[in-house]
C-alpha cells in the first residue's frame, strides 16, 4: 500500500447517528449552544424584530440593524420551547441584555 492510504478495518454503524440515536444525546440537559443550536435547526433563523412591528420591550426599535437574534425571555430556563424567546435585531438584543444586567447587579449586593 501507499503511504499515507490506509484500508478502514471495520464500519461502525453507530458513528453517523443523528439526533436522540446519537450517543452523546443529552436531551432536554443542554448548555447555551446546544439550545440555541437546537432552536435555529428546529425553526430556523431569527428573521424579523418582534419590537419593531409591536413594541413589546420597554424602548423602541431603531430599525437600524439587519442582524436577528433569538433572546430568551427573562425568568425562563433555557428550553427548546420557542415561546419562551424573542426574535429580536441586534440593537434590541444588546439593549434588552443590559438593561438585565444592570438590574442583576443592582440587586446582587
């Protein structure tokens, strides 16, 4: 045989699970990324700004970002349930967070 070719001894059936079939499947246990991972592949990308068309934040939409994000709402855990997030621009997504933060830390101390 040539260098650097070599014959796959065995096929492993297991290898190109997907989905619950796979054995590193955690299932509802799920960090940041695999949530919104699962989210994004379930109903796709954030595609609009839900505080442009109704304002349902506490400020108003600029208008000026074209990049969509989903937010989770606050006082919910992270799930795949997409009642639970927001579609929100960019601009909204940073607002939204910081205005958190700002209460998180204020009550911390």
């Amino acid at each position: 045989m040539p260098i650097g070719i070599y014959k796959r001894t065995t096929y492993n059936p297991g290898m190109f699970r997907k989905g619950k079939e796979h054995r590193n499947w955690k299932g509802n246990r799920l960090g940041y990324n695999g949530v919104h991972g699962r989210i994004q592949k379930k109903y796709g990308k954030a595609i609009y700004c839900q505080n442009r068309y109704r304002q349902i934040l506490k400020f108003k939409c600029t208008g000026k970002s074209n990049i969509f994000d989903y937010a989770k709402r606050k006082g919910y855990k992270y799930t795949i349930n997409i009642k639970k997030y927001y579609q929100l621009c960019r601009n909204c997504h940073i607002k939204y967070d910081k205005n958190w933060i700002k209460k998180y830390e204020k009550n911390k101390y």
